[in-house]
C-alpha cells in the first residue's frame, strides 16, 4: 500500500491577531498537491491575512505552516526566502508591479531570480493577452491589464503552489473568465496547487473545491450553493 502525498500545504492550529483583533484562530487546513481551491468570506474575516502568512509576508502569532512537508519555521531566512522564490507565485490584489521596468522585465523577474530561461515571459505576456506589448512600462496600462501582467509574473516560473488574492478583481467577465481558464490550464498542466482568495462566485467556480472562512474556520460549500451565491 502506498503512503498518502504530503500535503503541498498544511496549517496546523494557525492563530493569527492584530493587536485585539484575532483574524485566525487555531485554523487547520490542508491542501494536496495538484489541488485547486477557492477561498470565500466576508470582508475582514482572514482570507488575505492567510495568504500573507502562507507566502511569509506575515508572521503567525502560534501555530505551523507546512509547505510540501518542510515547516517554515524551522528554515532560517535564507532558507524560507529561496523555498518561496522557488515553489510560490503570488497574484497580489494591488499588483505590485515596479513601475521602472519594462512589462517583460517585470514577468521575467522570478525568471532572474530563479536562474531560468527567458523565453517563458514572452510566452505568458502573449497568454494573458497582451502581445507585442513587452516593451510598454506599467504607467501605460489599465487596471486590467496591470492585473493581467501581475497574474503573467506569478505563473511564469511554473510554482508549485500559487497563491491568488482577488485575481479578477480588476477584470471584465470575459477577460475574467479567460484569465481563470489559463489559470485553471497552468494549475493541471505544471500539476501545482493553488488557493484563490475571492468574492467572486464565478471565480470559486473554477476551483476543484470551495471553502467559506469564517470566524470558526473553514468549512466546505457545495458546488450547487456556491453557484447560487
């Protein structure tokens, strides 16, 4: 009999406050490898403050944080800043794109950083629409289309976990459902898991499962109900 895949992510009792206000409390949660889910929840209830911890932009007050396996707290900084240069792409809501540098330099970025071939950045600027476009810098894009080269740059190294905060928050419905269908493709194609933080029912959609946070954790919603959102 074959032993279970570790988990490409896993919370173990994660707690997470700020000053009186607790966000997360005592969260268990897993993830497997090749799974693809969305988040829901009111507004202020943890949903991005769990993508920041789980991208080691914050830090939990108790708790673990397990990325295939390896406890985050057990790595020095060193060691945490290259598993999440490595195995993470992170779609942030406020796109955080460097205004200095051309739309390819910036998709190119976790390429530079991760000593891997160029040619995949023009290859993600063509596959979010916005081709022969490479050389334009930030300032002339729309919010769209600025959502559009943050989404290219998280993909672009091929991550094993993709963390995506309100990725079609700036996006009309058909770029938003072309957007998630090439999120969903690269998800399956590179066989990496991914957690979808939205408010979105048709983005939830997408995903393999959906999850409600609340104030007592994260329970499953079924399909039928999320559609009916």
């Amino acid at each position: 009999m074959s032993s279970p895949a570790t988990p490409a992510l896993e919370c173990r009792a994660l707690s997470k406050s700020y000053g009186k206000r607790c966000v997360l409390q005592q969260l268990d949660f897993q993830l497997a490898p090749g799974e693809y889910v969305a988040i829901m929840g009111d507004s202020g209830v943890g949903k991005s403050s769990l993508l920041n911890l789980v991208a080691g932009l914050d830090t939990p007050d108790s708790g673990a944080l397990l990325i295939d396996g390896v406890a985050m707290s057990s790595l020095d900084d060193e060691a945490a800043t290259l598993l999440r240069r490595q195995k993470l792409g992170f779609i942030f809501q406020a796109f955080h794109l460097l205004p200095h540098l051309t739309l390819t330099q910036n998709i190119a970025l976790p390429l530079v950083l991760n000593q891997l071939p160029m040619t995949r950045a023009e290859e993600m600027l063509n596959a979010v629409g916005l081709a022969g476009r490479g050389d334009d810098f930030p300032r002339q894009l729309s919010g769209g289309e600025l959502q559009r080269v943050a989404i290219a740059r998280a993909l672009v190294h091929q991550p094993r976990l993709i963390l995506a905060d309100e990725p079609t928050g700036n996006l009309d419905p058909d770029t938003a459902h072309e957007i998630l269908l090439l999120l969903k493709n690269e998800i399956h194609a590179n066989q990496a898991s991914a957690i979808i933080v939205t408010h979105s029912p048709a983005a939830a959609a997408t995903a393999d499962r959906v999850l409600m946070l609340t104030r007592t954790g994260l329970t499953e919603i079924p399909a039928r109900e999320c559609a009916a959102r």
